[in-house]
C-alpha cells in the first residue's frame, strides 16, 4: 500500500467497444484500505434479481457491460460483509458508458477535485443573438430550475427537448452538457461540450468542460494516450482564448500528470499557481504529483499551503492524514 492516499478526478469517460446497452463503471471506495470487494448489480423490477457480479480490483474500479435497463439497485459486499442497497437510476442516452462512484464509511479515503465551472448562462452578449421563440425560453428557464431542484430526469428530458427545437441554442447544449456530466453520462456530456464549443468560439468554459472529460476518458483502456492527446489540444485552444487561465493550467497539468510526463505537469501547475494561489485543485494536483515522484518535503509543503489556505475545506481531515503520511516517509527514507 502505497503511503499516500491517491487523488482522484472527478471529471469524464470515452468510447469503447462493448456489448450493446449500458456500460456501468466507476470506483468503490471504503474507509477499510485494504477491503476485498465485491459488487452485485439487481434488477428491482423483478425482484432484485442479480443482473450481474463484479469484482472490483485493488484501486476499487469496477465495470458491468451490457445493461439493457435504466434502472438497478447495486449492492457492494465488503470483506464478504453486504453493505446497504443503493439505486442507480441511468439518464444517460442508449448505449453510453455510465460512471457512478460509491463510497462506504464515514470518511472518505480518497480525494475528489471538482474543477469551478462557470454558469452556462454567464456568456458573451453576441452568443445571445437569436430568435428563439418565447415557448424555447419558457422551457429553458423550467430545465434551469429542474436542475437547480435536483430534478435532473425533467432538466434532461427538457433540454433533449429543446435542442431538437433550437439546435443552435447555445445555452441548452452547455447546461445539457453540464447535467449529463453531473449524472455521470460522460459521453453525452463530451458531445454537448463540443457542439457548445462549436457555436460559441469565443467562450473558453466549454472547451476546459470538454478537456475535463477527455482527462477521465484517459482512464478507461485503450484510451489514455489518444484522450489525454485530445485533452492537451483542447486546453491549448483554451489558452489561445484566455491565456491568463489559472485553471488551464490547473487541468493542463492534470493531463500531463495522467501521462506521466511530470516535468510538463509540474510546469504548467506552477503556472496555475502563479496566476491563482486560490485554486484548491492546483495545490491538492502538485501534492499528488510530488507524493508521485517521493517528493516527501514539497509534497508536504503544498499540503500544509492547502490546509493554511482554506482552514474549513471538508476534505481537511484527509489532507491532513496524507501530509502526516508524507512527512512519515520522510523520516523513512533518511534512516
């Protein structure tokens, strides 16, 4: 077990090739470390009938193809131990890969950076030129506020709804893009990005919303080198938009991180720093790098910068149970 506690981010998944339907994927996490894990997929409609069984491997990734229903109840067994039935409801379009992480226990052990996003209604001016009819918009502000109540079956339905209607609507694919993203259908949430991208060239937060869904596509297999790619190209349009872009970087270096290449990664966090030492994800991204590498001393330097930072982050606890971690390394490999 490595002697940090991994980061991981919360941002999208690709296409690959599967048996028709569903594709469930995600990670279980769980305060026991070194659980053994197991997670059974039912069908409530037929009396929870177990659809499929999965073992999850040491990170606690797991993945179940072929899913014809949108409905299931997942049970994970922990150390052979049931946990409680939780319900997964896809909202996702035919056919596309769901992500959906679960964690069991009080704390969680594993870090989620969640990357500020602006709201797709805060656009350019000339993006609002159109004449939508007064029905599209009285729809459109019904999605926003099915989103804000947490009601994101209705907003999608809503949104799919309008887009057919007014398919040069900018704001119903960003927002589309946004609650497919929330809802973990990454690859729904790629295509609204990219058509929101392609009719609003100069607004730059589609293209970072893209780069964060080609970043988590480079976990799935087969797609690390052609969507961190992808990633990289995207964000370097970003830049060419707004080159003061703390969190281009930021997610610039996330992407270089995935590949490995820490140089580059380092390189473009430190610039991340230099243009916002506010933004939570670039120090929590640079810990992470250096625990990587065993950097103990500047890992525990950003961490301790984190923590003096932002005093009341709700993942306090856990940043500080990894600085302890590292500064116990430390102490390890100077004996």
């Amino acid at each position: 077990m490595a002697p940090w506690i991994p980061l991981v981010l919360a941002i999208l998944a690709g296409p690959l090739q599967r048996p028709p339907g569903f594709m469930l994927q995600g990670r279980i996490t769980t305060d026991k470390m070194t659980a053994a894990l197991r997670v059974v997929v039912e069908n409530p409609k037929a009396s929870n009938a177990i659809v499929a069984s999965v073992e999850p491997n040491e990170k606690g990734d797991y993945e179940i193809p072929g899913l014809p229903n949108r409905t299931y109840r997942l049970v994970t067994y922990i150390n052979g131990k049931k946990q409680d039935r939780r319900d997964v409801n896809i909202l996702c379009r035919p056919n596309s890969i769901v992500s959906k992480d679960f964690h069991y226990g009080r704390s969680p052990s594993t870090l989620m950076l969640h990357f500020p996003a602006e709201d797709p209604d805060f656009i350019d001016v000339a993006e609002l030129q159109g004449n939508y009819a007064k029905d599209v918009l009285k729809d459109y502000e019904k999605a926003y506020q099915d989103h804000i109540n947490g009601n994101a079956a209705r907003a999608i339905e809503r949104l799919e709804a309008i887009v057919a209607r007014a398919p040069e609507f900018y704001g119903a694919h960003a927002r589309l893009g946004v609650v497919y993203q929330q809802q973990g259908c990454f690859l729904d949430a790629e295509a609204e990005y990219m058509q929101a991208t392609a009719l609003s060239a100069r607004s730059v937060q589609p293209l970072l919303n893209l780069a964060s869904v080609q970043i988590r596509a480079s976990d799935l297999p087969e797609q690390r080198d052609r969507m961190i790619s992808r990633a990289i190209e995207t964000l370097k349009k970003a830049l060419e938009i707004r080159p003061g872009s703390a969190l281009t970087y930021c997610l610039m270096g996330a992407a270089f991180a995935k590949a490995r290449a820490f140089e580059e990664a380092e390189t473009n966090l430190q610039k991340s720093l230099e243009l916002d030492d506010n933004l939570p994800a670039t120090r929590l991204l640079l810990a992470d790098l250096y625990l990587q590498k065993q950097d103990w001393d500047a890992a525990t330097e950003n961490l301790r910068a984190y923590l003096d930072d932002f005093p009341f982050a709700p993942d306090r606890a856990l940043v500080k149970q990894m600085m302890e971690n590292a500064q116990r390394s430390a102490k390890d490999s100077d004996k």
